[in-house]
C-alpha cells in the first residue's frame, strides 16, 4: 500500500484529503506544519508527501529542501501565487497544484508520483 504524508496547516484540508486519499487505497498521515512533517518523514517512510507551499514556520519550499534522502516524490499546493516559493517548488518537487483543486487531477498525479496508474 502507497504510504502518503500530508502535510498542510489547516485541519479541514487535512481531513478532507485523507478522507479521499484512504478511499482511493493510500495509507495517510498527517502533519501540521514543517517540523512535524519532518520528523514523520524520519521516522517513516513515505512514497508520496502532499505538501503546503504556504505555512506558519517552516514553509512547505524549506521543508522540501530538507527532506533526507531517499527523498519520496513530493507534490506541493498552495492557494497562493508567492512567485519566488513557487518558482522554487516547481524546480524541486514532482508537481505543484493550485487550490482548489479537481480531486481527479490529484489522484491522477498521485498515481503517477506512487509509480503506477490510480
């Protein structure tokens, strides 16, 4: 089973994205912010992070250039076009999608980033 961390400081987001990620047969996880998304991803490994560009502390662009290796394949979202983050963010992660998103498009990528079709 593709192991998915989900990374993004608003709760609603996080529930409602594990909510369709479990449905579709990901196992989730979950963090708040930066920090916890790091220490998960060092105690875990994880095949695919979804990841906020845009949160309190550590952004999810800094957290991305932290990430050990072997680094899973990230995709990064944001509601926001900060043009430095995101120009980062599409030069290292997998894919960026724009909230809010189609969940199609999502999985679709999520299946292509866990290495098969969805």
């Amino acid at each position: 089973m593709t192991a998915v961390l989900v990374v993004d400081d608003e709760a609603g987001m996080r529930e409602t994205l594990t909510d369709i990620l479990e449905d579709a047969g990901y196992r989730v996880s979950v963090a708040a912010d930066g920090d916890t998304a790091l220490a998960r991803m060092r105690a875990e490994d994880f095949d695919v992070v979804l990841m906020d560009i845009r949160m309190p502390g550590r952004d999810g662009v800094s957290v991305l250039h932290e990430m050990g290796g072997p680094p899973p394949k990230v995709i990064m979202m944001t509601a926001y076009a900060v043009e430095d983050q995101l120009r980062q963010a599409v030069r290292d992660a997998y894919a960026v999608v724009h909230k809010p998103f189609q969940i199609d498009r999502l999985l679709d990528l999520m299946g292509a980033a866990a290495g098969g079709p969805r």
